[in-house]
C-alpha cells in the first residue's frame, strides 16, 4: 500500500466555500493541436469546487483511501521539522501545485528512501531537483496543458492590464475618486505595439494566438520555429534569440521553462536593450527575471510596468520587493489554478495514480522523468539542461 504525501495551498481565509460563483464549468472537448483531456476512471470531485487548497484534497481521498492507501494533506512545506519534511521520510509519492510548490532538493530526495513518483498537479517540475530524481529513480509526472489556457488568458489581461493603466485606475475608484488625469496619463492602446514571447510553446503560441485580434506586431523566439503556416497565419516574425527580439518589442512576455539557458534571462543587460518603457510579463518562472534588475528598471522608467504571478520562493516572504515596486500588476500566483484549471489537473493527477498504482505505464505527455533519463515532455522541455 502506498503512502501520497500531498502539499497543497491553505483553505480561504473563511474556509473551504460551500457555494460558487457559478453553477458549472464549459465543457471542452480537447487540447489545441489535439491532446485528449484528462481521462481518469471516475473523478471524486465535482468540477467547479476548490481542489488545490488543502481541504480540497485535490478530490483524491475516498478514491486512495478505499483502495487502502493512505493520503497525508498538508500546506506546512518549507521548515525543517515541517509537516511535509516529517511526513516525506516514508512517503511513496508526493504530489504537490507550481503555486505552492513543495521543494523537493536533492537533500529531500536522498533521505526519501521510499520516494518513486513525484506528480506535479499543473506544469512546471522545476521545484523538483532533477538531476537528483533521476539519480535516485524517482518518476517526474505533470499534467501537461491542463493550465496552459489558463496561464495564456492572465497573460493577455496583464499585458491589457498595464498597457491600459487599469489597476491604478480601479483603485482611484476604490479610493472614492474620479480624476480621470491620473487614470490615463499611463494609459496606452495596445494596438499597433510589437509583442513578442520568449518560447512559443503550448503557453507561448496561445498568448500569440489571443493577441493576433487586437491589431499588434507578433515577434517570437524558440529553440525551434514554428510551422510555416502557423507563422504565415498569425503573420509572426521569429528571431533567433531573445537579445534578438526584445530591442523590437514594445512588449514581452516571458513563456520558456526555468533552466540553466534561461535563469536571470532577464537582467540589467537584457533589460537596458528593450526600448524604453516597454511592458514585461512574466508568468513562466521568477528566476528568469533578475529580481533587482526589475526593481531597478522599474524605478528609472526603463521598463513601464512588471506583471506575473511567479515568484522565487513562494509564498513570496512580506518584504519582498516585487510586492512595493512602481508599476506592476503582480498576483500571488495563481494564473493556472482558476477553478477550471483546477477541475483538470487534479483528473490529470488521478489519472497519473491511477496508471502508476495499477503497474500501466503513464502517458508519454504528463512524463518529465522516468526510468532515470528525462523522459517524455521532459526530454523536449528540459534538454537546456536539468537542474
Ligand atoms: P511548453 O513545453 O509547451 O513550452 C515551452 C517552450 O519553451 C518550448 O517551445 C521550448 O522550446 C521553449 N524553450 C525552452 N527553452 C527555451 C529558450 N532558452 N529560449 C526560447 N525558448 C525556449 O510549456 P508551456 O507553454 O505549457 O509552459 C511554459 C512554462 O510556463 C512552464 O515551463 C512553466 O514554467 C510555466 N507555467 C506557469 C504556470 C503558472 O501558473 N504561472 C502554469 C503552467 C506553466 P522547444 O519546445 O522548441 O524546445
């Protein structure tokens, strides 16, 4: 029988919800580019309802526990002497959200002994050493696309977001007042501006996608290009490298995966390349930004605005920088954990256990290591290098 270890984020302040904004979720019927839904054998939760937070158990407790296994749910992650520290040493497999990651380091891994799989309830493992799951023969699953849309959806409203000025102008209302002055002395159209994106994977190519509508310049960078057709319709002009696109761009969203080829991507020499009073938006991972590099271009007015919800370490202490800086639109981070998202990774986790406990093998899509190589989707989107 398999001991889960699950970190998940706290409840609401006021508790798990007993009703919902609204009754139901669209129904869809596939990925882009054709990847089938999750497709666990039942689901121990109705779509809709909160999964991610602690007493939302991502729905998976009657369907271990009835099999005889035993599930351990905690927030508690990051002290040694945490909840997930003590619990960790005879766990089987831990399962644990991007949004509030439980840091699996290469320390953790090798006291873990009976550690085999590793599920990330969302996309993105880099909260998992790598290099030390496969040395240690440890699996690496996540739910490949599940939150994709999602995170693509936050980063159009953040890019519409700050081009327009809308978080200063909501809290002149908020504040009692009306001085449209101070409202749009910041405030822009975005049509017309170059837009660019740094990765135009599954993330990457749906921003492109949402923002053809509204009249920009599309500019991407990838390790690969994009199908000539694809480029032909969106009308996207590639560059070789990120020092390449960025001088063009009146905006730049960041969608590549944290490894060694894109940490502090984005520092004060990137930065002083970019025009000035140009947009970054950064919803991929915080250390492909410089921390005070932003903070920095922020205040002198070489970037106009910073938004993203990704952080480094999260939860983002109270200090931290990011939270007072001029100009930004940043959220905790929750861009692929809407209510929807949630509904598939967590039938994408089921269906990850469901295959792991029955011996099946797991889809190649949801692979990021296995049988001690970078397996799968981590064989494409890690190849930069583990880390
Ligand atoms: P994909 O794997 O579909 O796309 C990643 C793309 O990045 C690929 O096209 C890859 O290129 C490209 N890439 C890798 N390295 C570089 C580089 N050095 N320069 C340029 N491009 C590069 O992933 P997703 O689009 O689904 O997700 C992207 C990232 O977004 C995730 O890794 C994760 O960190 C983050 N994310 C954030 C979420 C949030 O809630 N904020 C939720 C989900 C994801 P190629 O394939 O050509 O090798």
């Amino acid at each position: 029988m398999a001991k889960v270890l699950c970190v998940l984020y706290d409840d609401p302040a006021g508790g798990q919800p007993t009703g919902y904004a609204r009754d139901d979720l669209p129904r869809l019927d596939g990925y882009p580019g054709g990847q089938t839904l999750p497709s666990p054998a039942a689901l121990g939760f109705t779509p809709g309802e909160l999964l991610g937070s602690v007493s939302g158990e991502l729905g998976l407790r009657e369907f271990l526990e009835a099999a005889g296994h035993t599930l351990v749910v905690t927030s508690d992650k990051d002290d040694p002497g945490s909840v997930f520290d003590r619990e960790l040493d005879d766990a089987d497999v831990v399962i644990s959200q991007p949004f509030w990651p439980a840091y699996l380091t290469a320390e953790r891994i090798a006291r873990a002994k009976n550690l085999k799989l590793a599920i990330t309830a969302g996309i993105g493992s880099d909260h998992v050493d790598l290099d030390a799951a496969i040395e240690h023969g440890v699996t690496v699953a996540e739910v490949t696309y599940s939150n994709s849309i999602s995170v693509a959806e936050h980063v159009v409203m953040a890019i519409l977001a700050l081009v327009r000025n809308y978080l200063p102008a909501h809290q002149i209302v908020l504040d009692g007042g009306w001085n449209i002055a101070d409202c749009v002395s910041r405030s822009y159209d975005l049509e017309g501006m170059h837009v660019g994106t740094v990765a135009a994977g599954r993330i990457g190519t749906a921003v492109l996608r949402r923002l053809a509508p509204f009249g920009v310049h599309l500019h991407y960078t990838d390790k690969y290009r994009l199908p000539a057709e694809v480029e032909a319709e969106l009308g996207l002009t590639y560059h070789p490298s990120a020092a390449d696109m960025v001088p063009a761009c009146d905006v730049v969203t960041i969608n590549a995966p944290l490894h060694p080829e894109t940490e502090g991507l984005f520092g004060d020499e990137l930065i002083a390349t970019m025009k000035r009073g140009a947009y970054l938006i950064n919803t991929a991972r915080a250390r492909i930004a410089d921390r005070d590099a932003i903070v920095r271009a922020l205040e002198s007015g070489q970037l106009a605005g910073y938004a993203g919800d990704v952080w480094f370490p999260q939860p983002a202490p109270a200090d931290h920088p990011w939270r007072t800086m001029p100009h930004h639109g940043m959220t905790p981070h929750i861009s692929g954990s809407s209510l929807s998202a949630q509904a598939r990774y967590a039938a994408g986790t089921r269906e990850i256990l469901e295959s792991w406990l029955a011996g099946t093998p797991i889809r190649d899509e949801y692979l990021i290591v296995d049988g001690g190589k970078l397996a799968g989707a981590g064989a494409h989107s890690y190849s930069g290098g583990v880390r």
